[in-house]
C-alpha cells in the first residue's frame, strides 16, 4: 500500500515537470560567463540594486583532478571586472554563506553595465 503511494506520488510530480519548460535547478539567474585561472564564474547582476552584482565559481562537478588551488576572492574581483567592465568599489566585496560574491561596482557614465 505505501509503495503505490509513492509510486503515484513519484509520477504526479514527474507529471508536474514535465510541462515546465524553463525549469532550473540551481534556481540562480542567467548571467554572463568568464574564465579566471581556467575556472569558470558566472556574474549577474541584482535586480533591486543598480551597480550590483553577484559572482559564483562553477564547481567543475566536484572533479578531484582539476584545476590547482587558487584564492578565491582575487578571482571573483577579477570576474566581475572581466564581466562588467566596472570597477568593484574598494570595500563592497562581501562573500555569503553559499559562497557567492556580491559587489557594488563604479561604472563610468558613459557605460552602462549589462543587466544580466
């Protein structure tokens, strides 16, 4: 009896995803990607904050052989930089609990940093 509930539990939510159509796993936004030290970053920006924006490392699927150690926080400046073409403000660099960078950037006026 609990098998085929589950069983029906199973497809009623396979049912469910199955009509979405842009379903994301990570539930994080598209961004723009840069390589820094071979390692790939993604940079968004933050919608409710202009000048802001949010980077964080792909993981390479946890590969033990991968690339050597690097610090992370010069890597995650240098791809918000590469990624905006802005300039992190000196002290508005901070690293949350999940490991994203978020920054407030000093863009020139002239310039206006891609929304995302």
């Amino acid at each position: 009896m609990k098998t085929g509930v589950f069983s029906g539990l199973l497809f009623g939510m396979l049912l469910a995803f199955a009509g979405c159509t842009e379903f994301q796993l990570s539930g994080k936004p598209d961004g723009k990607q840069v390589e820094v030290l071979g390692r790939t970053w993604t940079v968004s920006s933050v919608a409710d904050r202009p000048n802001a924006f949010v980077a964080w490392r792909d993981n390479n699927n946890l590969n033990p052989f991968g690339r050597p150690v690097a610090l992370r926080t010069p890597q995650a400046v240098r791809a918000l930089e590469l990624a905006t073409g802005c300039k992190v403000v000196p002290g508005r660099l901070w690293q949350d609990t999940t490991a994203e960078y978020h920054a407030d950037m000093a863009c020139p006026v002239a310039q206006q940093p891609p929304t995302g």
